[in-house]
C-alpha cells in the first residue's frame, strides 16, 4: 500500500568513533539516527474506533462487593492517570467505569476485576494470567473484536483492563429495543460470529460468548468484549468427568457468569464446560448457538420441567423444537441444531466455517432459481403473459433488502475465490494467513458498508429525505468504487508486493465512519447542481479516487501517468473542490515517485484552489505535504519551519485528529533533522497517542510512529529504549506486512543502527544485511534506500575493522547517492563521513581529510554550523588531523565540537565523551597526561552514566583511563573515529 519508505537523511544512524586509546581505536556509538519517513504519509487512513466494550448489564443486580478499598466514585483518580468519569455495569467478576485517560487524552473504559472472581488462582497468578491474555488480546486487530490499551493492578491490588470505549448497547438490549427480522437479528450475529472467529485464529478461546458480551456501537458496528474468561488455546479448569458439576438454583435462568469451580455462564455453556472439561473453539460456537437460537425463536433450546431435566438436555444436546408459528427458514435451525449437538466433534469444525454456512441463504437461491424458471418458461409465452410476468416481478421486487446484490464483482465468493488464487500463487509461506487476514477485514467492510447502504436507502425512501442522507449515499457509494478498485488490483494475478502489502492497505481502506459521520459529510464541498455539469465531475471524481486507491496500494508509478493526463481536463472542467483534490492526489504521487520539486509546486496550488473551495481538511493536507516537500524531502529546514503557523493554523480550522497526526509528524522529522531531539521526541509521543486513539493499535502509521519514536531516543543517547521501540515495530511490521516488505527493513535497519549503539557491531552487521537483501529484491539496484543499506553495513564493518570491504560498499553508495540525489543533500555528507572513516582505518589519511572535510563543508550549508551531526564530522576530522601530526588544528576542530555539542545535546548525553577523548588524545599525545585524564575521565563518567557499566566503550573508556595513569605513551593506531549511519522516522 502506500507505504511509502522515505529517503535516507544521515543514515541509519550518525556518528563518531574516535580513537581513544594507546593501543586500539575507541570507538562511539552514532549520534543520530536516520528518520524513518513515515511509509504512508498522508496517504493512510482507517475507520476511527475510539469505542470499546460495555460491561454486560442485565436486570438490576445487588451490587456485589469490591474487595480492596479504591473507591470508583465519580472524579477518583486509579492508577495514576485514569480519572473516574460514572459507572457503566457491574457483574460477577467486577465492574466497568467509564474514565478519562489523562496520559493518552481520552475517554476509556476500565474494567476492574473482583480479586476472588477465579478462586483456583492466586493473586500473582491471576495478574500474570490476565496481562498474558490482555495482550493477546491487544495483538488481536479486526473490526468485531473491542481493542484493549492496558492491563495492570490499582492500589488496592485489584486487576484492571483498559479498554475502547464503545457508545452503545450490549446485543441482549439491541434485541429487546425494537422488533427484529430473523434477517436482522442473523446478520449482527454474524459480525459477531466473525470477531470470535478471528479470535480463535489468534489462540484465544472466550469460554463466556453471550449476548451481554456483544456490543452493538452507535456505528452500527458490533464487537465482541469481555475477554475475561478467554484463555490461549484449549486450557481446562480442571479434569473432565462424566458427572456434571452442581449448579446452583436459577443457574440456567441467569444471564450472569458464575465464579468458583465453574467459570462461565452456564445457560450459554457446552456440555464438555458443564462436566468441567476442557475448552476450545466448539465450545465458543455452542454457546453462539444458544444465543442465536434465543434471539431468533425466542426461547432457550433447552428445556425440562427442572432445572435438572433441563440441564440433561443441554447435556444430551436435545434441542426444544422452534416455534410453529416462525418464519425463520429452516436451513437457518438445521444449522444451529448441528453447532448445538452435544458431541463437540459432529459440530461444525470452526467459528469461520459456521459464519460461512449461515451467510448462505439457501432459500434466497431457491427462489432465484424457481424465478428463473418462470422467466423462461413466460418468454415463450403470449404477448400478455409476458406483459404479466413484468408486472409481477415488479410486485417481487424488494425495497432496501438485498443490497449485498450491490457488492458482486467488488467482494463476493467469487472475487474471494480469484484473490485467494492470487495470493497462493506467489507460493510464498506466509500467502495463505495474508489471505485470511485480508478476506476477514474485507468481510468485516463490506458488512459494515451493507449495513450502513441499507440504512441510507431506507431514509432516501422517506417523503422528504435530508441533505445528510444524500450525502451519506453518495459516500458509501465512492468507498464501493473504491475497494472494486482495490479487490481487483488484488485478485489480477500473483504479485508478491500486493501479497506483502495486502492487510496494511485494507487496513487503510478510506473510513466508512466517515460516512455516518455529520460533521464530516458537511465539511465536504457539494456537488454542482446543474446536471450535466454534475454528471461530467461524478465520472472525473471517480478517476480522481482511483488515484488514491492505487497510492494506497503502493502502485505510484502505475497511477502517476494517468494522474498527469487526468489534472488537464479536471482542470479544463473548473470544479474548485475536485481541482484541489486531484492536484493533491497527484503531488502526492510525485513525492512518492521521488519527485519532489514537482511535488511542492502542486501543493502549492492545491492550498491555493483548496481554499477558494473552503475544503478544509483538504486545505490542512496541502500544507502538511508542502512543509514535507520544503522540509523533510528537500533539506530546506528554516524555510519548512516558516510555514509552520500556516499549517498549524489549518489544522485547527480543518479539526481532523489524523490530519493533525501526520502534521505532526512531519514537523517531528524536521526537529530531528535540525538536531533539535527533544522537541522531536515530544512530538513522536504525542503522534503515536493521536494515532492509537485515531487509528487502532496495529495500524501502520502507529508502526511508522513507534518507529520514529525510537529514532529520537537514539539522538538523545537512549539506546535501550530505541531498541525496544525498534523491536515493537520491527514485531508488528513482520507480523502485519510479512517478511519481505520494504518497510521491514526499515526496521532491521534500525534495529541494527541501536545493537551498533550498544557496542554489539557483529549483530549490527546481520541486520544491516537483511535489510539490504530486502531493499535489493523490491526497490531494485538503483533505488535510495539501497544505497543507504550499503552505507550501514559499511559502518558495521568499519567498526568489526574490515574496512576494505566497507571502502567498496561506500564506495558504490556514494555512487548511487550522487546520481539520485542533489548535489548538497545531507545523505552525500553521511557517506563522505563514513568514506573517511574507511580511509582512516586504511591508513590513508590525506584522502580521508579530504571526504570529511567536503562532509563538513556541506553539512554546514544545509543544516546550519551548531548542528549536532556537524560536531559529529569535526570529531572526526580532529582524529585524522591528530593522526597526520597536526595536533593544534586537531585540538580546534574537538574544542568547536565539544562546544556545539554542550549546546545542543542533554547535559548527560554520551556523544559529548567522543570530543572529550578526542581532547584527550591530543593532549596525551603531547605529553600532557593530568589534562588527558581529566578529559578522559570526565568521557568515562558521562558513558558509565548513560550507558551502564557493562557497555564496550564503558571498558574501553576504563582501559584508557588505566593506561593514562600509567602514563604510556600512546602511539597513533591509524583506524577511524566517526561512522555515520541511518536509522528512520517515518512521515
């Protein structure tokens, strides 16, 4: 999808190495690290779910004891950041308050859970437990599943789980709202029936499936919540027996989950849970079984004149015949009947196999076909049958029922089949769980979509429908354009890069809340009256979305050409609105394609046209991809920041948090490219909180975020915590995207960049060269995130000291860098660096001074003479002037170094010890060892603190310190001071 990997800025990581030592060369971890451009951009969006779970509420219920003594009262503060907003439910295992997340801005709600609920676990086991399974659960994305944020213990020991906050009503409530049709109430169970699925493709088996722990949101969507219960796999409370375990009175009349032996709610419960066996994934469909069977007949499908005997029969699996008088159809009961059998392995073998048969409406295709028949059969007829047969097939006609007719050829069986095809012919490992990934969010869309075009068309019905429901039509009608687009891209042929992209680009499918959405269908500008003029921009707006479909696949250079040929003739037409969308469509393409000049001069004009046409958003967009183009793309970061108030300013107007996110971002790319860490990181944390609330814990663009996140951590000497920012992106990306995607090896690049930081050079070295293999095989020889893959391995071998191999990698980069990019971006100055640090361990000093003075040279132009990186290159050419016997102009190059860096790093940051050795050995070199150890002790402290007494250059740092007091003389070695590599924010 339009994942878009941005251009190397400093490498995977800068900075020096020096040599510190008599013996052998110090060397430094990088000072920065390459910003990670954010792979999507603008370009990613996803339905906003900020809902989450309800606790089930039924009839009023004693309150049941909390133990503990925090108080959930309205205003309370838990947990240090969750202030309590009101009470939402109370049931057997705890309660559910609706809170305020002060942290993460937001509204959330928490789940407090009674310390006694599971009396076969203790405290520590119970916490333990419930984290494990939270975060399977917060691994587990898919629109019918509520998102869990949190897991921990309050003061009083109580376990609590953060959830979404869901505006809604459990499925029990939506049932007895209104009358239902069998077609309704069948339908939302289904969603329900594919978030459980999707569970159980997870690992996780919920034990407790009811209708209190479905939520219907005021969205229309429906999520499965209350996970409490779940547990991975098929875990058994205890040993199965024949004998089934003492209920007590009413158990099977109660809608609320029993504590004690028997966990659960038995009314709901399979017979193998009743006899205290294990639980998997049947017994979850038998209790959807039960609960389906209720809301369709209105009856529980077990019952006996006593508790007892109706307790035998849910053993037994005897099912009460249905009601004589329903119109439920009968495939519908033959199939309940079969996921209610009580032998667990005559039910269907899965949730996703049960969902599958009751979507087919075996009925529905009798009568298609009985209808075809008769049409047939009155073709041959006389002229007045015929006219007849017109008159009633008029009559059959439905209304609003059956608009998934409206999906065939976008998401039926057939392009699922043709997709499935596709994917498993890549003959890649992971094609087959891609498929099912993508197939179940493309389910999980289209159901929304149909439930949402079923309501629109029923208030387009209306005498006099409003201007909301005509708006809502005409955008759930652009998505279904849109995702054809999409499937189609999908089911052409295999294509691994459609294979490695598929779930992140469903993900960023445009959003069908928006849709529903007041605020956002009235802040798009409407279209023309006059009909003919209307028709004509109808038909360019959708070649216009299918541009934005085709970015969001990743197919740039695909949509580029037409975009170009298509901006002509919507220019031509003169719609404002679409004028301003298609110029930003195509400015995005161009930045993409790595034009980026093009595309500042395009975005330009679409804030210019975007703001005749009072589009807002559009307006916020525009300016958010010109600050990219000015600053982030094209290094021209006092300008980029001159243009700052303009798009904050249109950010606020346009209040879109998305929007917002990614302005953001790419303000933070500029902070971090500017030397100004601090600021970058305050603005990464700030994005990923937007992003999680905005967009789901496993979206790409929160990936992108906790990527850049670690970026400036690493600027700020925080190794560790880069690393295992790195590695949570690194995680997720492997697991949503697959092995091979570019965007992986962002990541192991990264990664590589932080173990190269800790002193582990050898694993550094692995990294680097799986990301390269990566890069090599999908973005081709020439592109410039290879040349930044060779810079990095470079660095690793020039710190393993194989530095002819890293010449001749530098070598090839520099090449590459120069022939794609301008003659003064700061990437050349990272390779010039890394080039100088090659010669240096070769012992050709004189060419060395040469590459790094031309680095210095140009990292003073474009990023300003107190940037940290420019420090970074003064170290380093201090240790070749030191090398080369020129001590005082060695001595001055460390001095403006230290100075700078005092300037502009942490007091504590690490990076200041590398001109502070440089400083001290010069003086040792000059036999001045009382000022050589000050300086080196003063380096030594300043590691020790930042780094941990275990890190290399903490010994090695000791080492010369011993050494210096034994007043050696030193003795030059003649290898490098500085490296500079890449790791990546990403925009």
């Amino acid at each position: 999808m339009s994942e878009e990997e941005p251009r190397a800025k400093g490498d995977s990581g800068t900075g020096p190495l020096e040599d510190a030592t008599v013996v052998r060369p110090q060397p430094s971890p990088p000072a920065r690290t390459r910003l990670d451009a954010d792979e999507l951009g603008e370009a990613a969006t996803q339905v906003r779910s900020i809902a989450t779970p309800l606790f089930p509420t039924g009839p009023s219920t004693p309150d049941p004891p909390r133990s503990g003594s925090v108080s959930t009262a309205p205003g309370q503060t838990l947990a240090g950041r969750y202030t309590v907003l009101s009470r939402l439910g109370q049931g057997g295992m705890g309660e559910v308050v609706a809170v305020y997340d002060s942290r993460l801005d937001r509204r959330v709600a928490l789940k407090l859970l009674r310390r006694d609920w599971d009396p076969g676990l203790s405290q520590h086991d119970l916490e333990t437990r419930m984290l494990r399974e939270a975060q399977a659960m917060a691994r587990l994305s898919h629109p019918n599943v509520v998102a869990i944020y949190d897991v921990g213990t309050l003061e009083d020991g109580a376990i609590f789980i953060a959830m979404e906050m869901v505006e809604g009503q459990t499925l029990r409530r939506w049932s007895e709202q209104a009358p239902r049709t069998w077609r309704e109430t069948l339908d939302v169970y289904l969603e329900a029936g594919r978030g459980l699925a999707a569970a159980h493709e997870a690992g996780l088996v919920h034990r407790d499936f009811k209708p209190e722990n479905v939520l219907v949101g005021r969205d229309g969507r429906v999520r499965v919540t209350d996970f409490g219960l779940a547990r991975a796999g098929t875990s058994s409370p205890g040993v199965p027996s024949n004998t089934p375990l003492p209920l007590p009175p009413g158990a099977l009349d109660s809608p609320l989950t029993l504590q004690g032996t028997l966990l659960g709610t038995p009314r709901y419960m399979a017979p193998e849970l009743l006899r205290a066996g294990p639980a998997d994934a049947r017994s979850d469909l038998f209790a959807f079984c039960v609960a389906l069977y209720e809301a369709l007949y209105q009856q529980h499908p077990f019952s006996g004149a006593t508790q007892a005997e109706s307790t035998q029969a849910q053993l037994e699996g005897r099912v009460k015949p249905p009601p004589a008088n329903t119109d439920v159809p009968g495939w519908v009961e033959r199939m309940l009947v079969r996921g209610l059998r009580a032998d667990p392995t005559q039910r269907p073998a899965s949730m996703r196999k049960l969902v599958a048969a009751l979507e087919v409406d075996l009925d529905a295709r009798r009568r298609a076909r009985r209808r075809k028949a008769a049409l047939v059969a009155l073709v041959t007829c006389l002229a007045g049958l015929t006219l007849w047969s017109g008159m009633l097939y008029r009559e059959q006609k439905p209304g609003c029922t059956g608009l998934e007719r409206r999906l065939t050829g976008t998401w039926d069986e057939t392009v699922k089949a043709r997709m499935k095809r596709a994917f498993l012919g890549t003959r890649l490992p992971y094609a087959q769980d891609t498929f099912t990934r993508t197939a179940s969010l493309l389910d999980g869309y289209t159901g929304t979509w149909v439930r949402m075009r079923t309501e629109a068309c029923e208030a387009m019905r209306q005498p006099s429908p409003g201007k909301l429901d005509v708006l809502k039509v005409d955008c759930l009608e652009r998505r279904r354009a849109q995702l054809r687009e999409l499937t189609e891209l999908f089911s052409r042929a295999p294509d691994r890069d459609n294979l490695s992209k598929a779930v992140q680009v469903v993900q960023s499918l445009p959003p069908l809340g928006a849709c529903a959405d007041a605020k956002a269908l009235t802040a798009t500008v409407p279209l023309p009256d006059e009909p003919s003029l209307r028709a004509t921009v109808e038909t360019l707006r959708a070649q216009v979305d299918r541009l934005e479909t085709l970015r969001l696949a990743g197919r740039y250079r695909e949509a580029l050409a037409p975009g170009e040929e298509l901006l002509p003739r919507v220019e031509q037409v003169g719609y404002g609105p679409l004028v301003a969308q298609t110029l930003y469509e195509v400015a995005s393409l161009k930045d993409l394609a790595g034009d980026y000049a093009a595309a500042e001069a395009l975005a330009r004009r679409a804030i210019t046209v975007a703001a005749r046409s009072k589009a807002l958003v559009l307006i916020a967009k525009a300016w958010s991809l010109l600050f990219r183009e000015v600053g982030w793309r094209q290094a021209r970061y006092q300008e980029a920041q001159g243009l700052t108030l303009a798009m904050e300013s249109a950010m606020e107007v346009a209040d879109d948090d998305e929007t917002r996110s990614d302005s953001l971002n790419d303000q933070a790319i500029a902070f971090q490219e500017m030397g100004r860490y601090e600021e970058a990181r305050a603005a990464y944390e700030r994005v990923l909180e937007l992003r999680r609330v905005v967009l789901g814990a496993e979206h790409p663009k929160v990936i992108a975020a906790l990527n850049n996140l670690g970026v400036a951590l690493g600027a700020l000497g925080k190794y560790e915590e880069a690393r295992a920012r790195y590695e949570q992106a690194l995680e997720l990306r492997r697991k949503m995207l697959g092995p091979d995607n570019p965007l992986v090896a962002n990541s192991y690049s990264n990664l590589g960049t932080a173990f190269g930081q800790l002193g582990n050079h050898e694993k550094a070295r692995e990294l680097y060269e799986h990301a390269l293999a990566i890069r090599k095989n999908a973005l081709g020889l020439e592109h410039p995130d290879v040349a930044t893959s060779r810079n990095n391995l470079a660095v690793a071998l020039n710190d393993l000291g194989r530095y002819e191999e890293a010449l001749k990698l530098l070598e090839d980069a520099l090449a590459l860098r120069e022939k794609v990019l301008k003659p003064e971006h700061p990437d050349i100055a990272n390779t010039l660096n890394n080039l100088g640090s090659a010669l240096r361990g070769l012992g050709r000093y004189e060419e060395a001074r040469r590459h790094i003075e031309r680095a210095l040279a140009l990292r003073e132009k474009v990023l300003g003479a107190d940037h940290p990186d420019v420090a970074s290159t003064l170290n380093d050419l201090g240790e070749v002037l030191r090398l080369m016997k020129k001590p005082a102009e060695a001595r001055a190059r460390h001095q403006r170094a230290l100075a700078i860096q005092e300037k502009a790093l942490e007091p504590g940051h690490p990076d200041l010890a590398i001109s502070l050795n440089g400083l001290g050995n010069v003086a040792r070199d000059l036999g001045k060892y009382d000022e050589a150890r000050t300086r080196y002790e003063r380096a030594l402290a300043l590691r020790e603190k930042a780094l941990g007494p275990e890190h290399p250059l903490v010994a090695e740092s000791r080492d010369t310190v011993a050494r210096t007091l034994e007043r050696t003389h030193p003795g030059g070695t003649g290898k490098r001071s500085e490296k500079t590599i890449l790791a990546v924010p990403i925009p």
